[in-house]
C-alpha cells in the first residue's frame, strides 16, 4: 500500500485501492466513470508502431482489456512506423477490433499520402509538423480528435504495456473525468521492477531525469533564479516524469505545444506548468507493478537507444534554461556535469540500499558507470543545442487553426478517406 505523503503543489493520489476487494473497487470505478460520461465524452489515443500488432501477447491483451469497458466513446490509434497501404489496411483491421456500440475507433495513418499532405500543406505557411516519431503522431491525432468534437477528456498511453489491465485505464482517466475534482491534467506514475529479473528498471528517470532536475533545482537556486528553481522543483514532485501515460481535458490539449523527440514527456509536463495551477495538476498511482520493452544504453550510438533519449531530454532542459533568461556556456555545462555526477552517485548508493532491503538484485558497479555515460551525453545535448536555432515543438492546435482556419476541415476528410 502506498503512503499518504504529499510533496510539492500538485496532488497525488496514491495507490489506496489495494485495501479494496480488487473487483468490488474496480466496479465501483468504472460504475462512476460510465455516469461521468454520459456528460462528457471520454477518448482514448493510442500510439502505436506497426511493429507491435505483431506482439500479440502484449497487444492482445490490451484491446481485450479495453473492450471490457463502455464509458469510451472514442478510440483513436496514432499509427507510425509504415508508409505501406498493405501494413496500414492489416493495423486498421487489426485495432478495428476495438469497435462496439456507442464507440468510434479510427487509426490514423500517419505516413499516408493524405496525412502527409496536410503536412506539406502546414509547411507551406512556415508551420513546422516535427519529424517523424511519438510526438508527431500524437499530435496530428489529437488534431483530429479536436477536430471531431467527441471528447471532452482524452487519455493516452503507449500499447508495449506487457503488464497492462483496465485498471490501469480506469484510473488514468477518473482525475480528469470526475467533475469534482477540477484537475485539467493527471500524469501517471508507478513501479518499475522487473518480476523476472528482480531487479530495478527504469533507468533514465532513476538515474536521469532525477538527478539532472535536483542538479539544476540546486543551481537556480544559487543563482537566485527563482522562477526557474521552482520550475525544477516542480518536475522534481513528478515520481515518474517519462511515463507515457497522462489524461487531460480537450481545452488544455488545443494549448499544448508538443515536442516531437524523445523530449515529449518532460516538453509536456512543462507545457502544462505554463497554462495551469498547480491546484488543477494531479499524479496518480496507476498500478502495483508496470513492464514494458526496455531501451539499450547505446554509449557509442547518439543515434540511438537511451544515448538519443538522454540527449533529447537534456536538451530541453538546457533549451528552457536559455529562453528563460539564463545565461548557458562550456564553463557552465562543464559544472552541470560536475554537479549532476557528484548528485546521481549519491542516488545510486540510495538505489542500492532500496534494493538490498528489498531483496533485488543490484548491480552499483553498472548503474555507476551508466551515470558517467550519462554525464558524458550531457555535453553531446550542448553541443547539438548550440548548433539549432529552433526547439524541438510542434506549435499547439490553437495556433495552427489561426494560421490555417481549415486544417481541422482537411483532417476530418483525410482520416475518414483513409479509414473507409
């Protein structure tokens, strides 16, 4: 069971529904979502590669989980990965599967003639769609899905859960679908332990994104920067900042600004830190344990695995610190890195001794040097950023529809030409 702790300005909600009957508490759930929708309409999108129709142990199981639920009215499923009509007809069918009364499903073919076309057509007037990838795909469908006018509440998460149940869904959703809670946004977060390993994984927020942010919480700090400390500080209440589950309502959505690389989850939270209270921002324990594919470390590929999340990520951060007033050169970075190191050790050594306490396996000697490595993408990230002008967001759908009136028009006609 979780604890009732509550750090910073947003809310947690804790994992609480262990003391419950597990089936007693998820009718109840779902009994107050089905009476949430019947006043406002409740999506779900899902990103998806087509690589992963072919996983059927995972994916299966997630369209039979979600198929057990009816407070859905919408399912749209961000599909990349293909340019073939062949691939696209198989994964149309495929999650076509996720249809029932009441509920409309779409994919969205995102390398497809017509969806490219709107593309070239945003570029004409000098809107920069991203580059192909997660990010990309989630917000041309959240395009269509504002488009459309279903959903009032829209949530998301990736489709390589191995571990994944409606449970999961259900809590997800409930913060931002019930009316009386007044939060905008809810931002997942759980364990990750591996059942068959026993022993930690999540090793980019562990030891990452924790450390990194705590660094540059420090730093702002010293420096007097204070709007900036307390942005770090609020990513540091964030237990697990790359999850790539969150839920949120269709009016915060238009206003969100999307980063198209590996900087998608942490672009976000930033997004949402500019547009709302804290008092409107949530996190919730999502489920007891949470499994999905794992990324290789990469060192030697900045193309690649974690080597190209870290970069990705530590470029935003560094990107945010410059537009935000804050002068960043080599001797900077080079204590940035000092500060990070010296940071991330001493949360290996808490790793270590969770681990030992918990009866995992812990390998300190390779997480230490995973922590160099990442010390070490810290200053490729510099490098890259000093190189690019522009940052890596997709403008929000608010300001697309300034500049081309009829783009929500475009898509509807795409999508459903694609899905006839």
């Amino acid at each position: 069971m979780g604890e009732f702790q509550q750090a910073g300005s947003i809310t947690t909600i804790h994992g609480f529904y262990d003391l419950f009957e597990p089936e007693d508490y998820l009718s109840r759930l779902e009994s107050k979502l089905m009476e949430f929708s019947r006043h406002a309409g409740i999506g779900l999108l899902l990103p998806s590669l087509y690589t992963e129709i072919h996983v059927p142990k995972v994916l299966d199981n997630i369209i039979r989980q979600i198929n057990q639920v009816d407070y859905l009215c919408s399912v749209v499923v961000a599909l990349g990965g293909t340019s073939r009509r062949r691939e696209f007809k198989e994964a149309r069918e495929y999650f076509y599967r996720l249809k029932k009364k009441n509920r409309d499903v779409k994919v969205i073919w995102v390398e497809g003639a017509r969806i490219q076309k709107i593309f070239g057509k945003l570029k004409e007037q000098k809107i920069s769609p991203g580059v192909p990838g997660k990010g990309q795909s989630v917000w041309i469908t959240m395009g269509y899905m504002f488009a459309k006018e279903q959903c009032e509440v829209i949530a998301l998460h990736d489709c390589d859960i191995a571990t994944y149940d409606r449970l999961l869904l259900g809590r997800l959703i409930e913060p931002t679908a019930n009316p009386n809670n007044d939060f905008e946004f809810c931002k997942g977060y759980y364990a990750r332990i591996s059942p068959t390993e026993m022993e930690m994984k999540g090793r980019a927020t562990r030891l990452f994104v924790a450390p990194f942010v705590e660094a540059l919480t420090r730093i702002t700090h010293h420096s007097a920067h204070h709007e900036l400390e307390d942005f770090f500080r609020y990513h540091r209440v964030f237990r697990y900042p790359l999850a790539g589950e969150f839920s949120f309502l269709t009016r915060l959505g238009k206003a969100l600004n999307i980063a198209y690389d590996w900087g998608l989850e942490v672009s976000t939270l930033s997004e949402v830190h500019e547009r709302l209270t804290p008092k409107k921002i949530a996190q919730i324990d999502l489920c007891k344990n949470y499994e999905h594919k794992h990324q290789k470390l990469s060192e030697k590929d900045p193309a690649g695995g974690l080597h190209r999340m870290i970069v990705d990520i530590a470029k935003f951060y560094l990107n945010h610190l410059r537009s935000h007033g804050m002068p960043v050169d080599d001797a900077f970075i080079d204590m940035l890195q000092r500060t990070y190191h010296s940071i991330a050790l001493t949360f290996v050594k808490s790793y270590s001794d969770d681990a030992e306490s918990n009866g995992l396996r812990y390998d300190r000697h390779q997480e230490e040097l995973t922590v160099s490595y990442f010390r070490d993408f810290v200053g490729t990230a510099w490098e890259e950023a000093k190189k690019e002008k522009e940052g890596t967001q997709i403008p929000s759908w608010n300001r697309v529809i300034y500049s081309v009136p009829d783009i929500y028009g475009d898509l509807i006609d795409a999508v459903e030409a694609d899905n006839e």
